[in-house]
C-alpha cells in the first residue's frame, strides 16, 4: 500500500512558522542565561564592578633614537650636547662613566672634523693649484702622492706644529666641549651661537666621511679625486661633458 503524502503550501508555511518560534524561543533562552561559562575568564558582572575603581596600567615605552628611528636611543646621549641626535650605533657613549667622557669624545670628535675639513679643502684645491715649489715637491696629482713627495723635515715640521696645538688646546678651559679660544673672525665674541656650532659639527661629520672616501678612490683608481669624478659623471647617459 502507497501512502501518498499531499503537500499544501499553506500547511508547509505553518510548518516553518512553528519550528522557527521554537528555534527562537531557544536561542533567546540561551542567551538569557547568565552563567560562568557564557562569560570570559577573568570577567566580572556589571554589579560586582560597581564602586570599584580598576587599577592603572603603567606604559612602559622607551625613547627612540632620532637619528636611527628602529633602535633605542642611547642611554647617555640625551639630547643635551648641540647635535646630538642618538646616533652611535658602535655604543661608544655605553661605556662613559662620567659627563667629563663624554665631552672628550665630543671634543675628539670636533678635532676630527676639522681636521678632516681641511684636509678636504686641501685635497680638492692642491688638484688646480700649487704652491711655488720645485718640481719634485708636492707635484704628485693624487693626496697620497703628494704627501710622498714631502720632504723628511717637511714631515718633522708639521708634526711639531700639531704636537703644540694639541699641547695648548688641551689647557685651555673652554666654555662648551671643543673650545679651544680660536675665533680670527669674532663669530662667538657675544657668546656661541648654537648654530654655527650645530653647522661645525655636521660639516666635520661629513668631511670625515668625505676624507675617507677621498683616500680609498685616489688609492683604488691612483687618480685625483676631481678628475675621477669628473670622468664618472661624463660616463653617465646622456652626459655633456
């Protein structure tokens, strides 16, 4: 025997009416209930919370270097010194026990620059121009070769005069770190300005680096630094030189 089974839409439609109240009726009590389980671990109802202040939460958050944004600032450089700007990634300034250190780096570090300030003036101007001197002397075109060229005395001399700048300077109490009491052109008479001492600082820095490079390209290509520039840029696409 076949059991037919009629559907009627209006019978199908009261159908799903009532299994989606209870459907709903379920979820609603589901919700409704309050119990631990429903709750995360560590939370508290509105009631207990009332009255109750919650604690506060130091941030512990640590300074950045301005100089290298993805690593701390160090320690002992903090801003203070004219120019400082975070940056000593070989950790010099960790090991300073006392502020008398660090103005001695600092101090060390303006007698590079301005050495190396001069030394590239010197190499650059001594490519286009030479003092009077007899053909064998200071005619090399490179640095090297033209320091070569000098005369033992010549070498003693100018140790000597270093040897007594450094002597002198070192007695001299100055009123910021690398003060040495020589100003022919009077800028720091009514006191330093802060900044040409930035502007000292960031010219020795880069002609620290500028001296360096200076020396490993004559020695590399055995050529004056203007002209293997020079010839570089004439090199280039579309150069007109």
């Amino acid at each position: 025997v076949t059991k037919l089974s009629i559907s009627h839409p209006r019978l199908d439609r009261d159908r799903l009416e009532a299994r989606g109240g209870e459907m709903l009726s379920f979820v609603t009590a589901a919700l409704a209930f309050n119990g631990p389980a429903l709750r995360p671990a560590g939370a508290a109802s509105v009631t207990m919370m009332a009255g109750k202040k919650a604690a506060p939460v130091a941030v512990v958050t640590q300074e950045r270097s301005g100089a290298l944004p993805w690593a701390p600032r160090p320690k002992n450089l903090d801003g203070t010194l004219t120019g400082d700007v975070g940056f000593d990634p070989a950790g010099f300034s960790d090991r300073i026990s006392s502020i008398e250190e660090l103005y001695r780096f600092r101090e060390a570090e303006l007698k590079h620059g301005r050495v190396c300030m001069l030394a590239v003036t010197g190499m650059l101007v001594q490519e286009v121009y030479s003092w009077p001197a007899p053909d064998d002397v200071f005619k090399a075109p490179t640095p090297l070769g033209a320091l070569a060229t000098v005369p033992g005395l010549g070498l003693a001399q100018i140790v000597l005069l270093l040897g007594i700048i450094e002597i002198q300077s070192a007695k001299y109490q100055g009123r910021v770190p690398g003060d040495v009491g020589f100003d022919p052109l009077g800028l720091s008479t009514n006191g330093i300005n802060p900044f040409f001492a930035k502007a000292e600082l960031e010219h020795g820095r880069l002609a620290m680096w500028a001296t360096a490079a200076f020396l490993v390209q004559s020695l590399i290509t055995n050529e004056p630094v203007l002209k293997t520039t020079m010839d570089w840029v004439a090199s280039l696409p579309g150069s007109q030189l």
